[in-house]
C-alpha cells in the first residue's frame, strides 16, 4: 500500500515542480523572475560594498589615477575599484587624497613610497588648497568644493625643501638651468658730443716782435701739412741774432773769438726754422725775411694775421688742429658710474652720419661730477682718417659696461626680487626645490651675477619659480601655525 501512494505522489510533485518553474519565469510570484529583476534595477542603489576577502587598502578609478579611503562612483555611475593588500597595484599619485588606513590601523591616512626605507609616507594633516590658514586632520573640501592638499611626513624635514609632483611640474610649465659662467655686460647710453683731441692742438706765434711782410692763401678751414709756409716775417731780433752766429762761423775754430754754437742756440730760442738756420749755415748770409711753416697736419682752426701788420712777440696768428683722432665726451648719469671703467668697449652713433658707428675704448672717467646736473664724463677716443668727424657733432654713445671675464651668473629669471630680499629656486631632482637667499652682483644681456648663495653646476628654476616661492611661504606660514597648535586642533 505504501508503494502505491508514493507511486501516486511522485508524479504530483513533479508537475508542481514544473508549475512553478513556469511561474517563476513567467514572474507570477513577487519577488522572483524577471519581474523582481526589473524592479531590483529600476530601485536606486549605493556603492558596491567589496566582498569579504583580503583587507581593502583604497579605491581606485577605473580610468584614471584617483582614489578614495571609502568606496565611491565615477560620474558615469560606476564603482572605484578595491585595491586589496597583497595585489599588485599601482602606488597612488602624491599629488592625490591618499586613502586611509583600514580598519584596525592607526586612522591615520597613508600613501605609498617616499617614506623611511621605501614605505608608506604618513600624512600628517590637510591645508586649505587656497592657502588660507585652515588645516584639517581629515580629508575635507573648501567652500568651493576643492580637495585640502595632504602634507605628508618627513616631505620637508630639513624646512626649506619643497616637494612637487611630476604631473604639477609639467602642468604649471617647470623649468631649470644649470648655473655657469657667463660674461654679464649690458649697454649704458648716454648722449654726447665730439671734440677735439687737446694733445692735437697747435699754435703759430713768434718769441720775438717781427712785421708780416706776407701771408700766404690760408684761411679758416683750410687743411694744411706740415712744413707748408703760411707767412714771410721780418724780425730785427733775429736779424742780429743771425748776423752773429754767420760772423762766428767765419771765425777760425779754436781762436777763442766768437762762439758759433752759442750763436746758433740764440736763433733756436727765438724759436727760428730749423730750414732757415740751415740756409744762413750754407750760404753765410742774413735773409732780411724769413718763411714761417706749419708745425703739424691738421685743420686751420683761427686765423688771426694779415699782410703788413706788426705783431708783438706771443700774439698767436693761427691755431689748428689734427683731426685724424677725436674724443667723444658723453655724460653718465651718476647712477651708471660705478658700471664703466678704462678700456671699455664703446659705440658711437653721430646724429650728422645716419647709419655710421665707430668703435673706440673709454680711455678717461672724468674725476668730478656735474653737480646740476648729477652726471659724470667719460671720454672716449676714436679714430677719424676720413675726417667725417667733425668737432661739436652730437652723438649717441653706447658702452658695453661689465667685462672683466666669466663671473658665476643665473638667467635674470631666475630671481625673485621683493625689494628686501633676492632668492633662486634651487631644483634638486626628483621633485624637491630649495628656495634659496642669494647676493647679486652685476646684470646685463639677460643674466645676474651671483656673488654667494649658489655655486657654477646648480640647476636654478628659471620659469613659474614664483609658483614654488609662494608654495615655499605657504608651507613655513603653515609649520608656524601647526607649532603653535597641534594639527587636530585646527580642523574645523
């Protein structure tokens, strides 16, 4: 009996079974089916929590290098990723929120690589990104919905060091140069004027009264060479004068009369030619008038003779002047005094010749001011062997001041200049920089003489070093106000 009702119930069960497969499918029981699948999406849900498995260190993007200390989603709705210890993931960007520890460990957040031997640097508070003076134990964001900006340990322990990471050095444009030796020279202009070399300048005047009896066609301007006659003179003086020295050389040498070289030194000092004293030696005779020539080449400056008049010994009848090297008189403010010395390469630009230049050195700096007008003069000379000099011609000087050799040099912007104090950024690999005070010196051509604070071979940050400057005050503003108060105390 027993085996005919199981035979009766087996099959029974059995199309229940069915039944209710089909219902399921169908989704005529709540709960089950589709039905119940479609609602279960169609309700909102949250982060997917990790299954139980190896403790969970972070969450990482999917895409991208970003992470969390608690499980979060993309903008598309999908979930970061569990990192788990033990797996081989990539180490967190520092530049990122680190995670934070799991459960079990100190709370504290961590970030893997740049600690003691390799391990996880400890964070050990968060700044305000903005730089105001708000820190926070905890991750947090600004009233703008920014992230705080982790400051890890031992980051700066020295307290100048700054650390920046590789993906904000090359986002804000980052970088160096080596320190060198340069020549540093940079231009001084100043106006000035050309002028006659003093050492160049002659006169025509007689030691003894004389009457023109001619002048030759000399006049103002004219250039004359030297030796050329300019006027016939005659001189009572040197008359007599030569009348002696002939009668000594008729003399006998060793009679004990007349001595003819003491006659012959009275012509010299009444400043006779030496053409005209050979003449009396070789004819023996007194000429009643005498030629007077040029003493030098150069320019017939004044002209202050004419035929037949008597002039008293002294009196100049002409000036002139040698042209074939001229000075350049040009005034320094006195600010730019200390920038030239002697031998200084100098370039001038006369206003009267567009497009000429002559080159020539700084041979004098002048030992006294302009006190009205606070300037110093500086003379350079330069050649003229065409004479397109001309003397009181302006001119624009332009002295290449500096010099002297290589001196230890930075580009010029690479300092950071507050008026009080100079300061480089010095770039020490591997994302650390090391503001540093430094003492210049002289500046020309785009460099900085730097006298102490780097040494030839540092690399200096030569663009967006302001940036690293003000993240360098913000960090020492920062270490004050965690000394005065611990970091847990700050965060609100």
């Amino acid at each position: 009996m027993r085996r005919a009702m199981l035979a009766a119930l087996v099959p029974a069960a059995v199309g229940l079974a069915a039944a209710g497969h089909q219902a399921v499918r169908a989704g005529w029981i709540p709960g089950l089916g589709p039905a119940a699948a479609l609602e279960q999406q169609q309700q909102p849900s949250g982060p997917t929590r990790p299954a139980t498995g190896g403790r969970v260190l972070y969450y990482r993007h999917p895409d991208r290098p970003e992470y969390a200390p608690e499980p979060r989603r993309t903008e598309d709705g999908r979930d970061f990723r569990a990192v788990r210890a033990g797996e081989d993931a990539e180490p967190p960007d520092p530049a990122a929120p680190p995670p934070t520890a799991a459960a079990g460990q100190t709370g504290q957040p961590l970030a893997q690589g740049g600690g003691a031997e390799g391990g996880p640097r400890r964070v050990l508070y968060y700044r305000n990104p903005m730089g105001l003076p708000d820190t926070s134990p905890t991750p947090k964001k600004d009233s703008m919905g920014m992230d705080y900006v982790p400051v890890y340990e031992g980051e700066d322990a020295d307290g100048t060091t700054v650390r920046v990471a590789p993906g904000r050095i090359q986002a804000t444009g980052v970088r160096s140069e080596p320190v060198a030796r340069r020549e540093v020279v940079r231009p001084v202009r100043a106006p000035g004027t050309v002028q006659l070399d003093e050492r160049r300048v002659a006169v025509v005047a007689l030691r003894a009264e004389a009457f023109v009896e001619h002048v030759e066609d000399v006049t103002t301007g004219d250039r004359v060479r030297r030796g050329q006659p300019l006027l016939r003179l005659y001189s009572p003086d040197v008359v007599a004068a030569g009348a002696q020295y002939v009668s000594a050389l008729a003399v006998a040498p060793g009679s004990g009369m007349a001595n003819a070289d003491g006659a012959r030194r009275r012509l010299e000092n009444l400043g006779v030619p030496p053409q005209v004293l050979a003449e009396i030696e070789r004819t023996r005779r007194i000429p009643a008038s005498f030629v007077w020539p040029a003493p030098r080449d150069g320019v017939v400056l004044e002209r202050n003779v004419s035929d037949g008049m008597r002039t008293p010994a002294g009196e100049v009848l002409f000036r002139m002047a040698d042209l074939s090297v001229v000075w350049v008189v040009a005034d320094l403010p006195e600010r730019e005094l200390g920038s030239v010395a002697l031998g200084q390469v100098a370039e001038v630009r006369p206003r009267g010749l567009p497009g000429r230049a002559f080159t020539g050195r700084i041979a004098l700096v002048y030992p006294q001011l302009n006190t009205a007008t606070r300037t110093a003069r500086v003379r350079i000379e330069l050649p003229n062997p065409d004479g397109a000099l001309l003397p009181g011609m302006y001119a624009e000087v332009e002295i290449a001041a500096g010099g002297g050799g290589p001196l230890v040099a930075v580009p010029a912007s690479a300092v950071i200049d507050s008026g009080t104090r100079q300061v480089v950024i010095l770039d020490r690999g591997e994302g650390r920089f090391e503001p540093r005070e430094v003492k210049l010196g002289r500046r020309g051509g785009g460099f900085v003489e730097v006298r102490e604070g780097v040494a030839e071979g540092d690399r200096v940050v030569v663009a967006a070093n302001f940036l690293i400057d003000a993240e360098s005050n913000l960090r020492a503003a920062l270490r004050g106000l965690t000394a005065a108060a611990p970091a847990g105390e700050g965060g609100k």
